[in-house]
C-alpha cells in the first residue's frame, strides 16, 4: 500500500513537466523550414526538449514538497542536485548518459531531503545556514554521493535499460501492442506516467546528424527529426480522437429519452476534449466501475491501435497527447498520417456497435439510464468543492491534497469515511479508493478544485 501510494506521488510530480510540451511543440513545429521558417522561435521550444532532465528535476522537487507555502526551495535543490549531479558523473565516467533519470532522481532526492529537513534549526552561531537554506547544502553534498554511487552502477543499468527499450523496439508491432495495453491498464491506478516517461524520453536513441547530439525516447526523437520515431505514439490518435468519442455517443444513444437532454452537455464536453486534445479520464471513468470487463476491452483495442498503426507505416508523435491539435500540428512531419482519419472512422464505429450492444444488453447504469440523473444536478445546487470535502469525509480527515491532469489525489487519515455517492453528486466522473489514497476524476478544471480544497484547510 505504501508502495503504491509512493508511485502514484511520483506519477502526478512527471504530469507537471510534461504540462510544457504543448506550448514547446507548437513553437518548434511553427519555427520550422516546412512552416514559418523562423529559426529563433523553434530553437526556443526546442530549448524545452533540450533541457527535460533539468525540469524534470525541478518540478519533482517542487511537486513532492509537503510544505506548500514556501516551496521553492525545493526547486532549487532539485537544480542544485542535478547540476553537480551530473556533472560530478560525467567526471567519473563519460560513457554514462542518464537522460532524464538524472532530473528524476535528482527532484526525488531533493524533495525527500526537503521534506526531511526544512524545518530544522541549527546552533546559533551556524543559524544563517538553517531551514530551508540548509537544504540547498544537503543536496550539493547528496548529488556527490549520488555520483559516487550511480557512476559505479549506473553502467549495467544503462546497458539493461537500452536492451529493454531496443527489446520493446525489436517487438515491432507486438511491442506497441503490448505498450498499448498496458498504458490504458496502468491508467486506474494513475501509474501510466510512469510507463509513458520511459517510452516517450527513455527508450531509443538517436544522433541529430550535424550535431552529433543524442536524443533518447520515442517522444524527443520525434521532434528531433528521427524517422523511425513514433511507434509508441501514433497508435493513440484514432482511439483518442474516434473511439472515446464514440462511446460518449454510445451513452447518449442508450439513455433513456427523458434523460438526454441533461447528459448532452457532459457527454459532448467529453467527446470534445478527448477528440480536441486527448484527455480521456473523464470518459474512460464513466464506465471503468461500471463495467470493468469493456474497460479491458478497450485496452486491448487501443494495443490493436497501436499494432495497426505500426504495420501500416503510420509515424505521428505529439506535444502532449494524440489529438486533432497534434494531428495538425505535426502532419507535416509524419509518415502517412492522412490514414489515421479513416483508422479512426472504423475504430470509431468498433467502439460505437460494443459499447451500445454491451450496455443495453446486460442493463449498465451508465450516464442517462439512471432513474435520476443527480450527479450533475446535484453539483449545481451547491458549491462543488463543499461537497467534495464534504464526501472525503471533512476537512480534518484530509492530510494531503493534490492533482494531476484530470484527477484530485488525495491522502486521508480514514479512508472508510469517505462517501464515493456524495463525491459522484458533487459533479465527481469516478472514484478510485486504495486505503487511504483516493483518486477523483473531475477533468480538466480539478487544479483550481485541489487549489481551494487546500485554501480551506
């Protein structure tokens, strides 16, 4: 349990990084020759890319930070770890490259080392270096022993991480398939992050030619230049852009007449935002409790997405999820991506006939087949936040609130005090109880939910 709680930590920490990608994209593809042709503007988002570990580091620092007043600290040590970090390494063996896992392990340690020590007083003849300055110490000396440590190991790991992203790669199709299943089933837990981190910046590598710099992961290869880049993402766009969708559509079409105008509205935000820019949680959540058996269903179609895309040449990466936006964006640096619109129309109609025959057949309450429909209602006769607080079992149950890209994550103190039907009729799209950690799905708003959740504690 704590384990789990631990990762699902580290997983929102990555999202926060990860939330600058869009914008670095779009400058990088407008500044390019087949665009704008705007040198400057493409190397400052190229500069996001270029420095992913670095930002890696601190925003996990930052994010892992319990003191949430006067955190930035934190962040400086995250860059202070990695600095010295890295180039302590470097100076102890040059063949290793660590990419990313050099932010990530630099923002865990100087979070934790924070968090730890923050607080602390020192004699007072040593009291200017104190608090949260001598967190800034702590981790210049961390980052040395880190080097120590990782520059005698760190080799072997390398060579078994390349060999397991090369393996992944070699798979061919059957590699993106099994990717693909097994992103959409870590989705639940909130530890698909993880997974994605590895494929998007880890696993590959590849020689920017005139540079000689190497970029790893199937994400930065994409945008710079590879031609083989792509496989772990192009499978995504006809699910995410036609097949969620289709099952908004599928909800809306067996719900019972009386209720459709009142589900209209959120099934079409849903449709909208995944097909507009690939946040599904909303809708994979409406029916993942409900009916856990499409949910695996669904898995399994995204891997055969995946494979599909693979063996038909399809080669499209994105900024930040498989979308119309990305689809745009970066057609002009894909492979065949005009296939993905008549991939997804029959991915679509898939979704669509399953869906609609699975839940009238076997009489699932989805959205719109309840006898009263008070989720969304219910939301709206009083204040949201109140009543999610309310469902969680109060104020003084609550010891640490968060949120990633769609969801609030939230530690309890009791986790058999919370009331999941209070947090659905709140205006909540799924709940995710694991003892005392709680997910709940609100969309794309649920950062200003978790900032005054935490303005009232």
């Amino acid at each position: 349990m704590i384990i789990f709680d631990k990762l699902q930590s580290i997983g929102k920490t990555l999202m926060l990084p990860v939330a600058v990608l869009p914008a670095a994209a779009i400058l990088l593809r407008f500044g390019s020759p087949d665009l704008l042709d705007v040198s400057f503007v493409a190397k400052a988002g190229g500069a996001i890319f270029d420095n992913l570990p670095i930002i890696f580091a601190i925003s996990i620092a930052f994010g892992l930070t319990k003191d949430t007043n006067n955190n930035g600290a934190a962040g400086l040590g995250g860059f202070i770890c990695y600095a010295v970090f890295t180039t302590a390494i470097k100076a102890i063996d040059e063949q290793i490259n660590m990419g990313v896992f050099a932010g990530i392990i630099s923002g865990l340690t100087a979070g934790v080392l924070y968090n730890r020590f923050y607080k602390i007083r020192l004699p007072e003849f040593l009291g200017f270096f104190g608090g949260r300055k001598f967190i800034l110490i702590l981790n210049l000396f961390a980052a040395i022993i880190l080097a120590l440590i990782f520059g005698v190991i760190w080799l072997p790991i390398q060579t078994a991480i390349n060999s397991l992203g090369e393996a992944f790669i070699n798979f061919g199709g059957f590699g993106t398939f099994l990717y693909g299943v097994l992103n959409r089933a870590l989705i639940p837990f909130g530890l698909h992050h993880i997974l994605n981190n590895l494929m998007w910046f880890v696993f590959g590598s590849y020689t920017v030619p005139g540079t000689g710099e190497v970029v790893m992961g199937d994400l930065t290869r994409f945008f710079a230049g590879d031609p083989t880049a792509g496989i772990f993402m192009s499978g995504g766009f006809p699910v995410m852009m036609f097949g969620l969708p289709a099952v908004a559509l599928a909800m809306y079409r067996t719900a019972k007449p009386e209720n459709r105008p009142k589900i209209a509205g959120v099934l079409t935000s849903m449709a909208l935002t995944s097909f507009l820019t690939g946040i599904t949680e909303p809708i994979e959540f409406s029916f993942l409790f409900l009916a856990p058996a499409l949910y695996a269903f669904h898995a399994f179609l995204y891997g055969i997405s995946m494979w599909v895309c693979y063996e038909s040449g399809i080669l499209i990466g994105f900024g930040f999820s498989p979308s119309l936006i990305d689809l745009i964006l970066n057609w002009g640096i894909s492979t065949r991506p005009a296939l993905i619109i008549p991939m997804g129309l029959v991915f679509g109609l898939i979704y669509y006939l399953i869906f609609s025959w699975t839940i009238e057949n076997f009489d699932l309450p989805t959205l719109g087949r309840y006898d009263m429909e008070g989720g969304e209602n219910d939301a709206s006769k009083g204040n949201m936040v109140a009543q999610i607080v309310k469902g969680l079992g109060g104020k003084e149950n609550l010891i640490e609130v968060g949120n990633c890209t769609t969801r609030l994550r939230v530690t309890v103190k009791d986790g058999s005090t919370v009331d999941e039907k209070i947090l659905k009729a709140a205006g909540a799209k799924g709940v995710l109880k694991n003892g005392t950690a709680i997910q709940i799905v609100i969309g794309t708003q649920v950062e200003f939910v978790a900032d005054e959740i935490n303005s009232m504690r």
